[in-house]
C-alpha cells in the first residue's frame, strides 16, 4: 500500500523560535501581511509585541483580531475582507487552533472562489492559497503542521472538517515559552486533544509506517509531561515536551487520520459550544472501550507507550489498563463528565442527539475507526460518556 506524507516546508522549534517571524518572511518575500489572531491575544500584550517587530522590519501589517473559539465561516469571511483591503500578500496566524484553523481558510479563499462549505472532506481545494506563517500558542490541536482546517458552517450547525495539502502552512514558528501562560483547564484540555490526536492517529485504518513512530512518542511524551504541564504552569521542560507532543500528534494525525473520538467531538462543539480538547476528552475512555476489540495489539502497545502497564503484559491486560488509564488521567486534570459540561443540558442533547450522530457518521472520521461504529452506536456512547 502506499502512502503520502505531508508537513509545512519550514518548521523553527524551540525556546525563542516565534522571534524569527521577520527573518522567515523575508525569506518568503512578504511585504503586507494580514495577522490573524483573537481578543486576548491581543488584549495580553502579546499579538503586539509579533506586529511590532514586524513594522520595524518595514513589512506592513493588518491586524484582524475577530477569531471567535471554534471559528466560524463568518469570521473567514472578515478576515478576507481585511486580506484584500489591506491589500495583503501573506497570512500571519498567532493563537491557539482556533486562529490557526481561521487563517488557513483565510489563506485558502485569497485564492479559491466561495462558498467555503464547498471544500469540507477531503483533497477539495483546487488552489494554493497566500504564503501562511504560524505561531501556535497552546499545546495543543497540532494545527501548526497539519493539513486540516476546522471552520463552523453557521448556516448549517456543522463543524466543517477539511483536508487538503493547500491547507498546509508554509512555516511554523514553534515556540513552547508561548505556552506557559495556559491556564490549567486550557492546559488539560488542549493536552488531551494532543493525546487523542496520537492515540488516533495510531490506532487508525490509516495509519502508515511514517506516521506510527510519530504517533507513539506523542502518546509517550504526554503520558510523561501533560500532568506537570497541568500542576506546574511555569515546568519548562514539561511544557516544551507537551509543544513537542502537539507538533507529533498534528504531524501523525494529518497523514494518518483522526477516529470515532473526534467525529463525535465535534457535534458537541457545534451544537453545545464545548471547547474541542474538553469534548474530546469526556470521549476518550468510553469510545477506546469500544474501539479497542478492533485492534487489540495496537491498544496494547498505546498503553506500553504511557507505562500503563509492563512490557510482558497481554493484550488484553493492556487494553483494560489503558481504559482505566485515561479515566483515571481525566479524573486526576478534572475534566468533567459530558453531562456536566459547561452548556451541555440533558434536553438539548435528546433532541439533538440523533442529527449528532449522523454528522459524526458523515464527517468521515468514525470510518477510520478501529471498530466501525453504526450511527445507534454512536448515540449509545453519547449515553455512556453522559
Ligand atoms: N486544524 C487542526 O488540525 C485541528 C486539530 C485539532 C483541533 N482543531 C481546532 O482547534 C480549535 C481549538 O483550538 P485550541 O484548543 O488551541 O484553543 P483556541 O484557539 O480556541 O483558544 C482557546 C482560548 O485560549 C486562549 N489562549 C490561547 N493560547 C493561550 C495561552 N498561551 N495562554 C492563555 N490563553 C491562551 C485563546 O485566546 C482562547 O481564548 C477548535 O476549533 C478545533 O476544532 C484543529
Ligand atoms: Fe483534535
């Protein structure tokens, strides 16, 4: 079988790495850059400091600071509308992976006509888009090096997921300093994102030579720093290894796939508002005890992988350990039940439950899925992780 394997061009990591925006756009040739970014990015000081550094350099910035969390069509909308009035010729994302995902659609429609719902699936964006350069600042959805772009479809109440290599950006800034200020809830949140997006990417019917041994060291390098990372804001090297973990994951999950956890994830986002680590999180054990039957070996080697268990241990020992596991990892971040999520009500959820389903289902990701779920199924396990 053969395979593709896709990344940005430039990736910078390390301790200082978001310094060198003016140098890597020089190299790109931007003149006129649209800096796509959110509230408090800006409000904390610290979209200021990137803009600056930038007008010293002489490359013009527009600032577009209307990413909401979870960003919708509306916002791409905005911010292309800023792109041509400020008559750009390069995107500058700097945020978590709302931002991220909001200027890789952005970037994308300077170059590819409307309406963005027709790109959602996979490989739909005929063209290449303007240059993009990111700065990611949690740890993390992985957005900075992945082909994947989530946007909500206002219209429809969708979480639009699309794949294509034009989504790519063309260099990542990444810069684990940026991370220390996550509070401790975004912290275990966007971190069990990153665990998913490993564990995913692992167990997927996808999943290929390139991506296995990028997938395991993200499962490894959470299990050994996400509860520092979480009890500790300011454990540098805790930090840097959940950065390295999210860089992992995306670069895993892009070329591999995500899984039944993130096509349940997110219609809960769509029609709840819960943020994408938190859903993904109230999932994690209940649908990995679905799933684990179709793919036993590769369960049992994520649990070796977080030191859930020894190496001797039997597969099936294995995978009973991991669910216990990540129960017990959720138990100890504080991550609540999904019924006792900000937003969620139980008479919302029966209504919605069933449309929840079927978008999961056509969303593609639950086919990827180590067992594959029915759209009854799906709704049980709503029911489980309650
Ligand atoms: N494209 C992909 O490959 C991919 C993968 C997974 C998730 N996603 C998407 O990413 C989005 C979620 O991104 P996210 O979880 O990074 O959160 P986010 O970008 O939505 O940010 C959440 C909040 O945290 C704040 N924040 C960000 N960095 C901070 C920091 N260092 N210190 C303090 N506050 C900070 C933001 O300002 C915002 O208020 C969802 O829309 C999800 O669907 C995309
Ligand atoms: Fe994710």
């Amino acid at each position: 079988m053969i395979s593709q394997f896709e990344v940005p061009s430039t990736l910078v990591v390390g301790a200082g790495a978001s310094r060198e925006a003016v140098a890597q756009l020089g190299r790109i040739g931007a003149r006129r850059a649209l800096f796509v970014t959110d509230a408090f990015m800006v409000s904390s000081g610290r979209a200021g400091g990137v803009v600056r550094d930038l007008e010293r350099a002489g490359i013009a910035v527009a600032l577009f600071a209307g990413v909401q969390p979870d960003p919708t069509d509306a916002n791409v909308r905005d911010g292309l509308l800023a792109f041509a009035s400020g008559n750009c010729d390069a995107v500058v994302a700097l945020g978590g992976g709302s931002s991220i995902d909001a200027a890789k659609a952005i970037a994308i429609m300077t170059a590819n006509s409307g309406p963005l719902s027709q790109y959602q699936g996979y490989h739909k964006v005929p063209r290449a888009g303007a240059p993009l350069l990111v700065i990611p600042t949690t740890a993390g959805t992985g957005s900075e090096v992945t082909k994947v772009a989530v946007i909500t479809d206002t219209a429809r109440n969708v979480k639009m997921m699309m794949l294509d290599r034009h989504l790519l950006p063309l260099v990542a800034l990444i810069d684990y300093e940026l991370t220390l200020s996550m509070p401790a809830s975004l912290t275990a949140h966007v971190g069990v994102d990153t665990l998913t997006h490993g564990i995913e990417a692992y167990v997927s019917r996808k999943s290929t030579a390139l991506t296995d041994p990028l997938a395991l060291e993200c499962v490894r390098l959470v299990a050994e720093n996400l509860e520092a990372a979480w009890s500790e804001p300011s454990n540098r090297p805790a930090r840097e290894g959940m950065m390295l973990a999210a860089t992992l994951g995306g670069m895993a999950f892009s070329n591999s796939s995500v899984a039944l956890v993130h096509g349940m994830s997110r219609p809960i986002g769509a029609v709840f508002h819960v943020p994408h680590g938190l859903s993904n999180a109230v999932l994690l054990p209940t649908v990995t005890r679905f799933s684990i039957s179709g793919a036993p070996e590769r369960y049992a080697t994520v649990a070796r992988a977080m030191r859930l268990c020894g190496p001797d241990a039997s597969a099936e020992a294995a995978g009973a350990l991991l669910v216990d596991g990540l129960a017990r990892l959720n138990a100890r971040l504080k991550v609540p039940r999904l019924g006792e999520c900000p937003g969620v009500e139980r008479a919302g959820f029966e209504t919605a439950v069933g449309k929840m389903a079927a978008d999961a289902l056509a969303s593609g990701s639950p086919q990827n899925n180590p067992v594959v779920p029915a759209a009854e199924d799906i709704i049980r396990l709503y029911g489980e992780a309650w």
